[in-house]
C-alpha cells in the first residue's frame, strides 16, 4: 500500500463517518477546509512521524495540495486552531474505530511511561503545562525528570484501549484506578502496580489483578512462566510504537487543550494502523508500517 492509499482509505473512512454524526458546528460559517480533511492530515502525519501541527500543514501543502485544493486557502493558526477544536470528534472517532477493531476485552496489560516537559536543568523555570507537571524518576534513564506520565492501557494483542495523562508523582497504583475502571478478566502489570487495596478493588469490578510484589521479585523461587511475562511485554512493545513513530516523548502543547488533542490524533493514528493491519491480514501495525513504500 502507498501513501496515497492509505490517505485516501483514511479519508473516505473519516467521511462516511461523520455523515452519520450530529453537526459539529450549530451556528457561524462552515470552515474552508472539511473536518475529513483536517482529520485525515493530522492521523496521517502522526503515522508518518511528524508530529508538530507546522510541520504537518507544511508537509501537505508542499506534498499533496492537489490532494487538498483548499488548504493553501487556509494559513496555518487557522489549521491548528480547526484541528484543536475537533478533539472531541476524535474522541468519539477512537471509540468508534475501537468497535470495529479485533481485541480481546477479557486480557489487559497496564504500563506507564516518562513525558517530561523541559530539560532538566530548565525544570525550575519552564512553564509549559506546570500545573500537569511534577518531578519523577525514570527507571530507564535512572535519573529523575520533570513533566508527566502517560499511562497505557492494552488488550491483547496490543489495541490500545484507555490512556492516561498524570503529574509524574503520582502512583501507577493510583492511576491504574481511573484506567482500570471498567476492566474485566484478566490485568497483567508489573511491580508498581501490586497492591492488595487496588487487586480487591479489581476483584469487585471482575477482574483479576496479577502483578508481582517488588520486595519478592528476586527472592520467587517460583516467577512467572515465560509465555506469561511475554504477554505482560507487549505493552512494552506497544509504548515502544507510541515513543518512536508517534514521538511520544516530545510535548509542543502549551496548554491541556492542545496536549489533550495531540495524543488523540496519536492514539487514531496507531489504532487505524492496527485496523487497517487486521484487514490486511497482518499481525501488527509494525508489519504495516513495512507496506507503506517511501
């Protein structure tokens, strides 16, 4: 599949779409360029690694503007602006495209992952989204960060299905409540989300929570089977995905409202992979991503 196939799949797929949604806007002008279009610049881009609002309106005007004969009509605040007013189309969207997706509800895994905000010796002095922020540690890098986590729900085999954007002091385990809370069967985690209060919470709720105890993790005599801690890695994988294609550790948001419809056209952008990978026949996006020709 090229690129322009897979543009056009996504837009007639966009389309049809919100012909069968309630108007976005109830007064005022209608917007030169189509929300389909819009739509479809931004999962596009997010797929193919650009993920900064310019460098995206860039890229289509100098690349497909005859695929967009309006766009150069447009400048660029009007571009951000239009695709920042559609997150919650996009939110609907995901969860509509989630219906449509191959997964199984009963097997979740939960992660997280750092996002800081700034360099850390520019922490005490930015203010990019410093009221989201909070210092952490980064168990990878060893090192503490200032910004937030992003906190990641699977199913299998690796559908996103929930996420979560944290000040990094807070607890996965008290995360996991607000991503969990309609989970059911089995949550696989690891060590920072063993607690008894949250697997009773989970039992409750019909899910069974397995996470290993941190202080027994090197003292088991009995860990878990390999096809297991396989499975729970998957999410690894998944937020691997998210880092590098979607570039999941850079924040240009300078408010919530912006960083709130980034990572939306990021979790489109990865799912409709994944859609568009289970109607190929392929077991993951990253298969996909080896169709698309350069």
């Amino acid at each position: 599949m090229d690129h322009i196939t897979f543009m056009v799949t996504i837009f007639c797929y966009i389309d049809d779409w919100l012909k069968t949604q309630p108007r976005v806007r109830q007064r005022g002008p209608q917007p030169i360029l189509a929300d389909s279009e819009v739509l479809t610049m931004e999962i596009v881009g997010e797929y193919l690694s650009i993920d900064t609002d310019h460098a995206i309106y860039q890229h289509f005007c100098r690349h497909y503007s005859e695929w967009f004969p309006k766009l150069r009509q447009v400048d660029r605040v009007t571009f951000v602006r239009q695709a920042a007013n559609l997150w919650r189309v996009k939110e609907r969207l995901w969860q509509h495209l989630l219906t449509q997706v191959a997964f199984d509800p009963a097997l979740s895994v939960v992660d997280s992952f750092p996002l800081p905000v700034c360099r850390f010796g520019r922490a005490y002095r930015c203010r990019r989204l410093r009221e989201w922020s909070a210092w952490g540690y980064d168990d990878v890098a060893k090192q503490r960060f200032f910004g937030m986590r992003v906190h990641v729900r699977i199913c299998w085999p690796g559908v996103i299905v929930g996420l979560a954007v944290f000040p990094a002091d807070v607890h996965d385990r008290w995360a996991a409540e607000d991503l969990l809370a309609n989970a059911h069967g089995w949550v696989l985690g690891d060590t920072n989300y063993w607690s008894p209060m949250l697997r009773d919470d989970l039992v409750r709720q019909g899910a069974c929570l397995l996470a290993p105890r941190k202080t027994s993790v090197k003292r088991d005599h009995r860990p878990w089977p390999r096809w297991l801690t396989q499975t729970r890695r998957r999410v690894e994988t998944v937020i691997g995905q998210l880092v590098e294609r979607f570039q999941g550790k850079r924040v240009w948001a300078r408010d919530p409202w912006h960083l709130c419809s980034r990572w939306l056209r990021k979790l489109l952008s990865h799912t409709f992979a994944v859609f568009l990978a289970q109607q190929a026949g392929l077991a993951s996006p990253l298969q996909f991503a080896a169709l698309l020709s350069d």
